[in-house]
C-alpha cells in the first residue's frame, strides 16, 4: 500500500486546509470549500483565506462524504467571479479542457486529486491501442478520466445516472476538441447486470462510486450495500488480457484494503497497485482525498 498524490499542475493548487475546510485555486479563482478530513489547524489565519479566496462554500447540514442526500448548501461571494469558468490540464501527452461551475452541492466539476490516474488511464489505453480498445467509465461525472481515455484512441462509454453531468461531460469533451464518446444516463448497477447479460467485453474499467446516490429511475446507490456486487460484476466484462481495472473511493471510513479485499477475490492473481489519493499543499500539508486501487493485465 502506498500514498499517490497527484502532480503539480498549472491550473489548479491547494493552498491550505485545516478546520473542516479548504482554500484552493482553480485557475484565477481562489475557493474555500468545506472538507471533513482536515480536521487539523489551518496553516494561514481565517484572514488570510477571505483575502485570497473569491466564493465560500458553506453546507446546510455538514456530511462526511463527498457526496450525500442531504448536502446542499449556498455560496457567498467575497470577490467577483463568474459561475461557470475553464481550466486546462496539460500532461505531456494529451491536453483537456474542463468547464467548472459552483454548483448548489459544493462541487466543481472536477477532482483535481484524480490527475495520476487520468494519467494512468491515457498510459494504459495507449499501451493496447492497436487492440481498438474499449473503455467503460462508471459514475463517470463531468467525464475527465473519459477524455483521458479518449484522447489516447479509446472507445469510451460513460456512464453516470444525472443527465445534467453526462452533458456536462459532453461539454467538456467539446472544448477538448474530442469527439464520438457514447453517453449512457442510466443506473450502473442495472447497466453493468444488463452488459454482463449480453456478453460484452471492455478493455478498461473505471469506477469511481460515490458514497450515496439515486439512478434516473429513482434506484438507490450506498456504497457499502452495492460495491462488491458492482467489482464482481466487472470481473465478468473485463478482458482477461491486455487490459486494465481504476477503482477510487472517497468515503470516510473506508480503508485502501476494502478495495484490495474486494478485488482479491474476482481478480486474484493479479499484482495490484493500492493506496491512498492525496495533494500536498503550498504549505506542506498532506490531505487525504480517499484511496485507490488499479492494475494491469498484461
């Protein structure tokens, strides 16, 4: 088990974390955002934070989860921004664009800890491009890690149960000046179940489930009801060469060793790399963003 903290990129940067909260920035945009892990003393002064900060997310009931059902909350404004803006993110290989919004949940659009496995991703799909691979993102979000795996050659699904984030990931596969993603609005349970039926195959699986949530027909997600069935059901759909498996978790309380426990027992044999996400701040804070499990079969 190891620590993965994703690398320094342009325009995105933790400034400090500490009291429940957080201050990064997202291009020209400083935001404070709450953060239930950083429950040490922030670095710099509350002073400090307002100064540089442009918008304050405060949650109506405070969760323990990145997403829950009862987390929203409002934004106060202590600079002008606008609601909606772009950022980049450059690796050496592949260039993505990403619209980020405030959101009435707190979120932006993107999770910046994610950068080593967009990484991964790009390098796994690139390695077996001649095989026309394909890959299947699961509570795929505003869709990053699917431009990832686009922008190598794959053939992605994406699939998440909101239509407004699957248009949103539309939105951004546009400015990345990509194209011919297949967008799936539908439960990933009921989908995964209903793939397996049928006999399909994919090259690469991402999942990246939140602790709660609701499919587009009312179904009910809680991840530790459905997260093994969902990793086993994924056995059966994953090639059994040349291939590649991204699991991460944020949900407080959930050891890097559920993800190795539940994956031993559909993908055993298989060398896995497993740990926790982090960032490092500009003062040299270490915050935990949840854990991380993936491999490849050669």
């Amino acid at each position: 088990m190891k620590l993965l903290t994703s690398e320094n990129w342009k325009d995105y940067e933790l400034i400090d974390c500490g009291d429940s909260e957080k201050l990064e920035r997202f291009g020209e945009y400083m935001l404070i955002r709450p953060e239930p892990q950083a429950i040490w003393n922030r670095k710099l002064s509350t002073d400090e934070w307002e100064k540089m900060a442009h918008a304050r997310f405060v949650r109506d009931i405070k969760g323990s989860n990145r997403f829950g059902e009862n987390e929203n909350g409002g934004w106060t404004f202590l600079k002008k921004m606008p609601q909606t803006w772009q950022i980049a993110y450059q690796n050496v290989d592949f260039h993505l664009k990403i619209k980020l919004s405030l959101t009435s949940f707190g979120h932006i659009g993107v999770f910046p800890e994610q950068a080593q496995n967009w990484d991964f991703i790009y390098n796994s799909t690139k390695e077996i491009i001649e095989l026309k691979p394909r890959i299947l993102n699961l509570f795929a979000y505003t869709g990053v890690a699917s431009l990832a795996a686009r922008a190598a050659g794959g053939d992605v699904t994406h699939l998440d149960s909101v239509k407004q984030v699957v248009r949103w990931g539309s939105e951004n596969m546009q400015l990345s000046n990509l194209a011919d993603i297949h967008w799936v609005v539908e439960d990933a349970l009921k989908f995964v179940t209903r793939e397996v039926k049928r006999g399909k195959t994919y090259h690469g699986i991402i999942m990246d489930p939140p602790a709660y949530g609701r499919g587009p027909a009312g179904e009910r997600w809680r991840i530790a009801d459905s997260l093994n069935e969902i990793v086993n059901l994924s056995s059966k759909l994953l090639e059994p060469k040349h291939s590649f498996f991204v699991l991460s978790l944020y949900s407080m309380g959930f050891s890097a060793l559920i993800g190795r426990n539940i994956t031993e027992s559909c993908y055993p044999g298989v060398e896995k790399d497993f740990g926790e996400l982090f960032i490092q701040s500009k003062g040299n804070v270490s915050l935990p963003l949840g854990t991380y499990l993936r491999f490849k079969k050669a």
